[in-house]
C-alpha cells in the first residue's frame, strides 16, 4: 500500500515552494509514496479551510502541517502510516 502526501497551496507561495522541497526529500527517501499538489484556487472549500494557512500538507487525507514541514516529522508520518497499512 502507498501513502500520499498532498501539498494544498497557490501559485507564487515561496512557504509552499520550501514544503515541496521538503515532501520531495521525503519522497525521495521512501518507497511507496504518492505525491499530489493542488491549488486552493482548484477547490472553493480548501480556501475556507486552509485559506490562511497554506502551505498544508496532508498524508492520507489527514492534516499533518502547515505553514512549515519539517522533514523528520513528515518522515516519521509517513513511516508510520506505511505501518498502519500494513
């Protein structure tokens, strides 16, 4: 089973260009991972829920962070949902 890291931000975030960088260390450093990135601007909801607080990742639908990722805790998210799955 895969797990899938979700990046919720919009065009000309310089935060959500550092959390890409971070989720693609992430990736990089893991099997199994899915790697999805949307815009506010694609869905009315996500800018009333997250509209301050972008970037926001999620893993497996579930809100991890926001504002800043950092690298050992998504990490360890991310290991720890591949466990669950399995």
């Amino acid at each position: 089973m895969s797990v899938t890291i979700t990046l919720i931000g919009k065009p000309g975030c310089h935060l959500c260009d550092d959390a890409r960088s971070v989720i693609s260390e992430v990736a990089d450093d893991a099997l199994d991972i899915e790697f999805d990135e949307v815009s506010l601007e694609d869905n009315p909801l996500w800018g009333e829920l997250y509209g301050e607080l972008i970037p926001v990742v999620l893993v497996n639908g579930v809100e991890h962070a926001h504002w800043r990722v950092d690298k050992h805790s998504l990490s360890h998210a991310v290991n720890t949902a591949l466990a669950e799955a399995s």
